[in-house]
C-alpha cells in the first residue's frame, strides 16, 4: 500500500464484505484485505484495520472507547438513561468502575472451582449419546456445556433451565436485529425473549437480596469495592450481558474448534498422542476459526494508521480474524498447528479473538476452560469421527457460530 500523507484511503470492500449468511472461508477475503488495503474505508463509510500491530494499537489505545467524545453511543441520538449499562458499552470512569465490581465476582479463582463440574457435565453429555454412533455436536456438546453451567453458576433450578436457555439464544439474537439483519419475526422473538429474561433476573435477584448463596449472582449482589457497589439497573444490565456475551461465543468455539480439528485429522492425531496439548490447541482453535471475527472502538483523538489520519469520534472496525492470521507476526499463518502455543515452543504472540486493552474478555478465562474440557473428553473418548456434512450449516448468529455440526464416531471405550 502506498501510505498517504493524511488523504483518506479509497473506499472499498476489497474481498472482504461482510454478509449475514457466514460464508464458509472469511479468511481469503480478510487476507486480501490485509494485503492490499489494511487501512481502509468501506463504501459505507467504516473504518477497519486487518494487521495484528494495528488492530491491538487500537484495542490498547487509551484513546478509544466505545462512546463518542459526546458520551453517545455512535447511532444514538439521545442519552437513554438506564440502557447500555452493560460494561462493554462503556468508558472510563464508569468501565472502571463495573468491570472492578463484576471482576470480583468473576474471579479466575472462582472459575476455577467449576472445573470438576464442568467434565462431569460434559461427561454426562457424552455418555447418553456414546452407545448412538452419530450426535450433533451442537445440540449435544457446544451448547449444553456453557448453557448448563451458567444456569448453575446462577443458582438456576434445573425446571426453569431449559426455558432460560431458550429465552438467553433469542434474546442472543438481538445483536442480529440491533444491525437491522432479521424480520419482524425475529424481532419480536427477541423483544419477548429479553422481557422474560429480565423478569425472571429480576424475580431472582429479588429473592437472592433476602437469601444470599454462594452463586454468582449474589456474589454480584455483594460486590463491593470502597463502599460502592453495583446499582439495581446495574446489576440487572450486567447479570444479562454477562448471560449473553458468554452464550453464543463458546458454542462458537466448541463447533467451530471440533469442526477444525475434524478436518485436519493428522493434527487431530498430533493432539490425541499429546492430550498435554489441549491447552494449546484451544488456543489455535481460537487463533484459527475463532467466533467473533471483528470489534470495535470509537476514536477519542485523531489517530495516525498506515500513513492515514483517521478523524476523533470515527467507528473502527478491529478486524480479529485479519490480524489473527497476519504473517508479519505469525509463522505460517494459514496452517493450524495444534501445538503452536504448546511449551517449548518460545514466545508465541497472543491472538486477538478476546479482543484486548481495558475491554479484554472478562469471561477469557471460563471459556477457555470449558472447551478445553469439552474437546479434550470429546477427542480423547471418541475415534474415527467424521463430518456428515460437508459444508457448515451455520446458526443465525452476528457471530461465526454454527447452527448444527451432525457427526459419526466409534466410541474407543465400548
Ligand atoms: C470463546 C468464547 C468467547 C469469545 C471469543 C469472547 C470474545 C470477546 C470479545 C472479542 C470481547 C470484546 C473485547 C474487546 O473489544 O477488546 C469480549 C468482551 C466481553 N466478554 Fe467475551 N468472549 C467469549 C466468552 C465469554 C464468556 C464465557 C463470558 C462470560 C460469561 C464473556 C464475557 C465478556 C464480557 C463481560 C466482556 C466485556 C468486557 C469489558 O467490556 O470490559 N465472554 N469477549
């Protein structure tokens, strides 16, 4: 790319245009991207960056954010006291503050507790469909793992689970609709489903404010940090946020992980001969075919970029996926090598699919656990497995999930 001297970039999709229908390969489009242009503008109007040092610049910038330098959400036209009290919605001070008191909930050491519960779960799952020969790895792994164990992370009885879990995969729709992908269907199963869900939150923090456990809830309700703690709306606004930014993401890196690993089967045999791996393997996972290809943040100054000044208040797409697979940082970028982040290998730069900066995944550190678990019993248990179509059927999703994974396998202890 010539780098210009401040003039703006010529608008252009240049192989990389977004579409609702998850095209089987993004990456072809983002590595021409990356190429050709890696600064640049779309036709409307968006800014995106696809190398790995631009992309985590940005992320790290502490002059970015998620609000424009007016306190808005870009496309809102007014404040709407009491929405977007989400954390990832903020900035500082009030980031700070939430992302402090949600932390002390969310403790690396908290998460960690769940561990033997996490591979009875999977364990569980994988024993009613092992005599089978053939599951949807969706519908019987990626999605039960995380659905079950956030209900019980919540204290939610196990009759209301299933009923919850719906409402969390609709109202998990609602990023579609908020990007004005979806009909009116779609919409008001999502209107629906967030009123349920927030009723029933309510109904429980309720009950949990007169009844403290040891669950996560009301260890939100107890967060306290210098005598502030969270307010109701707060409370409320980042009990479903968290329900919704941890939901689709691990199916995500479940299905998507397996279906990888299930595709390369001499990688799969590497990792099988070295379960020691899974750690690393996850990680590639997330590098390789990662759910969430692209965030964002709103420029709080003017910032240079390949030679461009990108203007204060502009939107700027982080392309993850781009980054992840840049070669300037990356050895061999387009192989998927389960052993890339395995010890003894040297330093091995971190992907970007949790994003980075004040923003990095809260959740980073569960949904690495859970699928480590879950596709490390998957693998080690079952042989010979085998996709029974060919191409992905993706979910309807604003995220790279898919929708159903149909498998055929040999079950190695029967
Ligand atoms: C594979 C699974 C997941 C992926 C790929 C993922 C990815 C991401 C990404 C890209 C961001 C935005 C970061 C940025 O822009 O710098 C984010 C934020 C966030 N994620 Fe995750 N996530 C996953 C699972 C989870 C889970 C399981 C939870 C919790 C239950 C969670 C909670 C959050 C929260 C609370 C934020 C906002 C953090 C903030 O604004 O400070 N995520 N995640």
């Amino acid at each position: 790319m010539s780098a210009a001297n401040g003039a703006a970039p010529t608008p252009g999709w240049y192989g990389a245009e977004p579409s609702d229908t998850q095209p089987d390969d993004p990456y072809s489009g983002y590595r021409e991207l990356r190429e050709t242009q890696p600064v640049n503008i779309t036709p409307e109007g968006q800014w995106r960056l696809s190398r790995y040092e631009d992309v985590r610049r940005l992320l790290r910038g502490h002059w970015a954010g998620m609000r424009q330098t007016n306190g808005l959400l870009p496309g809102q036209v007014e404040d709407e006291p009491g929405r977007g009290l989400f954390m990832l919605l903020q900035d500082p001070p009030t980031h700070t503050r939430l992302r402090k008191l949600v932390s002390k909930a969310f403790t690396p050491r908290a998460i960690e507790s769940w561990h033997p519960r996490i591979e009875a779960i999977t364990n569980e799952l994988l024993d009613k469909v092992a005599a089978r020969g053939e599951m949807d790895l969706v519908r019987d792994l990626a999605r039960p793992v995380p659905a079950t164990l956030i209900c019980e992370m919540l204290g939610i009885p196990p009759s209301d689970q299933e009923e919850f879990t719906n409402w969390t995969a609709d109202a998990t729709h609602g990023l579609l609709t908020l990007r004005g992908i979806g009909d009116e269907a779609l919409q008001e199963r999502v209107e629906a489903a967030a009123s349920n869900l927030i009723g029933y939150f309510n109904a429980l923090i309720e009950e949990r404010r007169k009844n403290l456990g040891d669950d996560l809830l009301s260890a939100l309700i107890s967060a306290e940090e210098e005598g502030d703690k969270l307010s109701p709306l707060e409370l409320l606004s980042n009990s479903v946020g968290l329900l919704i930014a941890g939901f689709e993401t691990t199916i995500g890196l479940i299905g998507n992980g397996l279906t990888t690993l299930i595709q390369h089967p001499a990688e799969l045999a590497r990792l099988r001969e070295h379960p020691e791996w899974i750690d690393s393997a996850v990680e590639e996972c997330l590098r390789y075919s990662g759910p969430i290809l692209v965030s964002v943040r709103v420029l709080h100054e003017a910032q240079r970029f390949g030679g461009y000044e990108i203007p204060k208040d502009s939107e700027v797409l982080a392309m993850l996926a781009a980054a992840n697979r840049d070669p300037e940082v990356f050895e061999d970028p387009e192989r998927f090598d389960v052993s890339r982040y395995a010890a003894g290998r040297g330093a091995v730069p971190d992907h970007l699919s949790f994003g980075g900066g004040a923003h990095l995944c809260l959740g980073a550190h569960l949904a690495r656990l859970e699928s480590q678990i879950a596709i490390g019993a998957l693998v080690r248990r079952f042989d010979e497995l085998e996709l029974l179509n060919e191409r992905t059927e993706w979910g309807r999703s604003i995220f790279r999930v898919p929708g159903r994974i149909p498998i055929r396998f040999v079950d190695a202890r029967a």
